[in-house]
C-alpha cells in the first residue's frame, strides 16, 4: 500500500519570519495534503500556478526534468517537504518560475544534456534551489558585498528596518523547516521597493537573463543572522563565528 503522502512532511512552523510570504498559501496547502491527498493532487487545487502537478512516474525515462515541464506544463511531483517548497514556489511566483524554465530549456536546446551543465544552468540551478531577493539602503548592500559581517549586522543593524529580505529557494526554505546557523542563502539583488510578492515577482522575471545569471550575481548571507529573524542573534557575539560569517576572500 502506498504509504501517505502527509507522512513524509514533517510539521513547519508557519510563524517563522522567514515563511511570512510562504505562510498563508503554505498552510493551506498543507492543510490539503493532510487528508491523504497526493502531494501534486493536493497543489493542483491552487489556480494560480502557471504548470499542473504530476505524479514522479509520468517524467520519461531519459528526459531532462526542466525539457519535460517546459514542452508539457507539467511539473513531476514527489510526495516530500522538497517537492512541497517546490509546487509553493509555482504558485507564489509564477512568472520567476517560468522564465526559469524557459532559460533552462534554451540552455538544453543550444548545448543539449551534458555532464558539466556550463556556468547559466549552474547559476539557474542555484538560483531555483538557493536564491533570496534583498531590496535595502546601500550602507547594508556595501557591507553586505565585503562580507563585513559586524557592519552588516551590529554597526548598520538599525537600517534593517528599512529592508526586505524574501526566500525564494525551495531547498533554502526546505533546510530551515530546521533552523541551522550555517545556512546561507544566495542573495540576489531586487529593486529598491517591493510593494507586494505579485510586483517583485514580476521584476524579477524581467531582470533575468542568460548574460546576467552567467556572471552569478549572488552575494552569500547566512539568513539566521537576519536581526530579527533569530533570537541568538540578539547576541552579537552570534556573528563571531568565523565558520559561519567568513571573510570575503
């Protein structure tokens, strides 16, 4: 018998600050799988998501998974936390996930499927799995940029209040469903407002280019250093770490 699909999904503690965006569409997906629906049953009740949700199975023997969702609009789907951020990621920014694909599939079909994937698959790679949007003063990007971590977080911790950090990652925002001081996430930079998920979603499928992503343009940033984000941190000495916060090379 096939076990549950909810079985495999630990719980996810939704009043996190960093599942804020996630928190309303997430609940109320998880709140379908737990009736014992397949995970990509349970997502296809969500209109907004450009793509349909399918079983594992139905990904062809030999076929890349990005070449498959981009002929078809369907996204293979396993019942697990990974596959879960995933299909939430579809239906929270719609556009940035297909322009993704659509960059994916034109890296497939000028280079084909090979063992190294070249530095725009990489980058895109890292970019669905790892990537988060920051929009803040500049003081903090400088610092940020210089991996000055005690500026970044101790010296400049007011000017946070003037910025938005927002996940974007599902392997990112599935490894802190258990927080870990080492987690990093790739940081790219978003435009100066972000009035709302639709509107950064929007910019960012704009922004995005094979030249850019190319050159990698992410900056790394340990998210539970975040003020605000973590109770440890309270503590300055949080950020003296040197395995964690380490020193721009």
């Amino acid at each position: 018998m096939k076990p549950d699909a909810v079985a495999e999904l630990p719980p996810i503690d939704w009043e996190q600050p960093w599942l804020t965006v996630w928190r309303e569409p997430g609940q109320r997906l998880a709140r379908g799988a737990s009736t014992g629906a397949d995970l990509h049953q349970a997502l296809n009740t969500e209109p907004s998501a450009p793509v349909r949700f399918v079983p594992q199975s139905a990904l062809p023997v030999a076929t890349a998974y990005e070449q498959f969702i981009f002929e078809t609009s369907t996204v293979p789907t396993r019942d697990n936390l990974h596959d879960f951020f995933n299909g939430l990621c579809w239906i929270r920014f719609p556009l940035t996930k297909t322009r993704l694909n659509q960059l994916q599939a034109a890296e497939i079909a000028a280079a084909g499927i090979a063992t190294l994937r070249g530095p725009v698959r990489d980058a895109l790679t890292v970019f669905d799995e790892n990537a988060a949007f920051l929009s803040a003063p500049q003081p903090l990007w400088d610092a940020l940029v210089d991996r000055d971590w005690s500026r970044l977080f101790v010296d400049l911790r007011p000017l946070w209040r003037q910025a938005e950090l927002v996940l974007f990652g599902h392997a990112l925002l599935e490894k802190l469903v258990t927080p870990r001081k080492p987690i990093t996430a790739h940081v790219y930079r978003a435009q100066p407002a972000m009035n709302s998920i639709a509107e950064l979603d929007a910019w960012v499928a704009r922004d995005l280019c094979a030249d850019k992503l190319a050159n990698k343009p992410f900056t790394p940033l340990p998210v539970l250093g975040v003020p605000g984000w973590w109770r440890e941190n309270e503590n300055f000495s949080f950020y003296d770490d040197s395995f964690v916060f380490r020193p721009r090379r």
